[in-house]
C-alpha cells in the first residue's frame, strides 16, 4: 500500500478545493446562455464523461474488475448520488432566502461535520462500526477532533461574515424562516456524496489490490467509484436542468446562440468543459488526498475538503477584491474565520501525523480493510 503521508494529503486536498472554489468562474463568459443549459452542459463533463474517462485510463481492466464486483455495491453508490444531487437544487433555494454566503457556509458546515464524523458511526457497508469514541481516546485523536470542531467554527465565521457584508451593503432582506430548511437540507444531502464514496469503497479497494503495492495508481482508487457516485447526481442535475430548459423554452440553445455565430457557441461548450474539469479534477485530487491521509484519521480528508474550499473561495473573492469597499467588521471576521480553518487544518494534519505510527486504540476495528469485499453478495 501507499504509505501514509498527512502532509501530502493536505496538500492535495487543498488543491482540489481550490479548483471547486474556482469551477464556476468560467459561467461568467456564458452570458447568452441561460443557467439551465450551462448547468447541463457543465454537469455533463464533471458527472458523466470525465469520470468515466478518468476511471477507464487509471484503472486497469475497469471493465473486468466492473464485473467481479458486487451490482449492490455499484447499485448504492449511484442511488446515493441521485441524493446528492437533490442537494443541489435545495441549495440553490437556500441562496435564494438567505444569501450566497450564509447559505455556503451552513451547507458546508453541516456537509463537513455529517460527512466526516457519521462514517465513525455508520457505513453503507459496514454497518455499525462504533468508530467514535474509540478514535478520541488517544492524544493525537484529541487534536484531530479539535481541528475538526475548529474547521466548523471557521467556516461559521466566515459565512456570517458574507451575510453581514450582504446586510451591510443594502441587499435584500434575508428570509431566514424560509432559508434554512433549505441551507440544512443542503448540507445534509451534500454529506450524502461522501456515503457514496464509502458505499463504493469495496470497488475502489479491488482497484487498488490490482496493481503492486507503491504503484501510484493506489492512489487513484476512488476513480474507480466516481463514474457511478457522479454518475447518480448527473442523472438528477441533468433531468431538472432539462425540465427547466423545457419550462423556460430555453434547451435550443443547446445547439444554437440566437443572433450568434456557431464558434461562440463552441466557445461555450469549451468554458463548461473547463468548469467541468475543474469540478472532476477536485474529487480526482481528493482521492489522492485521502488515501495519504492513511487508514486511521482518513475519514478527516471531507472536513478538511469542505474547510478548505470555504477558505479558498474566501482569497479568491479577496484576490477578485469583492470585499473591497465593505466595511471593517466583515472584513476582520473574515480573516479571523480564514486563519480559524489554516488553524484547523494544521491541527487535523498534525493530529494524523502523530496517530500515524501510534498503537490502535482499542475498539477501532472496523476499517476500510474489513468492509465487505468485491463480489460479495
């Protein structure tokens, strides 16, 4: 097996947030596009073509190891992503009453703590594992549970910062009655995209047992997962976009801009495959994030994700100066939320580089080893 390393882990998970805070930049240049069909077009190439793609190239014999597995385990990775996809639209409503800020920072707040500490309770397909407790009852768990607790309370910061930016500048009044149902359930069903991945985990752990024990494509295991947990939330995404695109009598401009040439039109299908892209190579990073994040504190990679996306977006709005203008309260809670998360984030890796070499504590016995192996029924 790979050998655990935290800090590259950290490393890749920051990357691949940085490229989800960045992937719909590339939506601003599609003007004579309405949403629906950008969000189709987008969700095309991150759910449904780069996955498989991706899993075709990196996973050797896909196709053999597809059928040596269990269809349950395939079955529940992609119902769970129809689930997560449901989040997006319940997401989009929670912007809608509360604003972009506050609704992002409930939804990924709630999405980092159900995504990663649930798992320690429960798994798609270990049962009840009774992980929790055990995993705290040494030193370095201690850190990693701050770090985690520390990764929510900055990501609360940051996102009450964005609403008071939003109150302060004269936008319109939050309807928080209304809003949160949709913010919770945003972050609950968000959460459901990591269940997904652990739902497949007995395919991704095939694909790793398939090559040498250091090869790189160990670190690419979760490949083998992405086309069915993608796969469920572009079936979801795809059908409402269309029916809005249907509703909105928009969906001819899946093939044809009015009064516009037919290389705008590639121009466009060129910025949803960047967006796209962007999106895939998140999760494509996340996987190699987590499988050096190692065995023990593993689980810690979709908090880490989720707090660093948010700390991500955050410099890019700095860097694109959408808080220039704003006045100094915002301004400090957002850079006290920021250095919050790079706090969090420390604690959590360091936390996993002490527990690396120590004893397992007693109770911890149900790993991704142990789940239930490809082809079982």
């Amino acid at each position: 097996m790979i050998q655990p390393n935290p800090f590259y882990g950290a490393f890749f998970l920051a990357v691949g947030a940085l490229l989800s805070a960045a992937c719909y930049s590339p939506s601003k240049l599609t003007r004579h596009w309405a949403w629906e069909i950008y969000w189709v077009a987008q969700a095309t190439f991150a759910w449904c073509i780069l996955p498989l793609v991706g899993a075709w190239l990196t996973v050797p014999d896909y196709l053999g190891l597809l059928a040596a597995c269990s269809p349950s385990v395939m079955l529940n990775s992609f119902l769970l992503g129809l689930l997560y996809g449901v989040g997006g639209f319940t997401f989009g409503l929670g912007v809608r009453y509360i604003g972009f800020s506050l609704n992002y920072s409930i939804a990924i707040g709630i999405s980092a703590l159900l995504g990663t500490l649930l798992p320690l309770v429960w798994t798609p397909t270990g049962g009840f594992v009774h992980r929790l407790g055990a995993l705290f009852q040494t030193t370095p768990g201690w850190i990693v549970f701050v770090g985690l607790m520390a990764a929510v309370g900055g990501i609360a910061l940051c996102g009450w910062a964005g609403a008071l930016r939003e109150r302060l500048a004269g936008g319109e009044r939050f309807d928080f009655a209304r809003g949160l149902p949709y913010a919770v359930a945003a972050g609950i069903l968000g959460a459901v995209f990591n269940y997904a991945l652990l739902a497949g985990k007995p395919l991704s752990a095939a694909a790793a047992a398939q090559v040498a024990d250091g090869d790189i494509r160990q670190l690419l295991q979760n490949n083998a997962v992405y086309p069915f947990a993608c796969g469920g939330a572009w079936v979801t995404n795809v059908v409402w976009g269309l029916y809005l695109g249907w509703r909105n009598m928009t969906w001819p401009q899946l093939y044809r801009l009015s009064d516009q040439h037919d290389a705008r039109l590639r121009f466009y299908y060129l910025l949803a495959f960047l967006s796209g892209a962007m999106w895939y190579l998140q999760f494509f990073c996340y996987g190699i994030g987590e499988t050096y994040m190692g065995e023990r504190f593993g689980f810690t990679s979709w908090a880490l994700l989720m707090a660093i996306l948010i700390l991500a977006s955050n410099l890019l709005g700095t860097l694109f100066r959408e808080w220039e203008g704003t006045s100094p309260r915002p301004r400090r809670m957002v850079h006290l939320g920021m250095a919050v998360i790079i706090l969090a984030t420390c604690l959590v890796t360091c936390g996993n580089y002490l527990g690396q070499n120590g004893p397992s504590p007693s109770g911890e016995g149900a790993s991704v080893s142990t789940e239930t192996p490809p082809g079982a029924d």
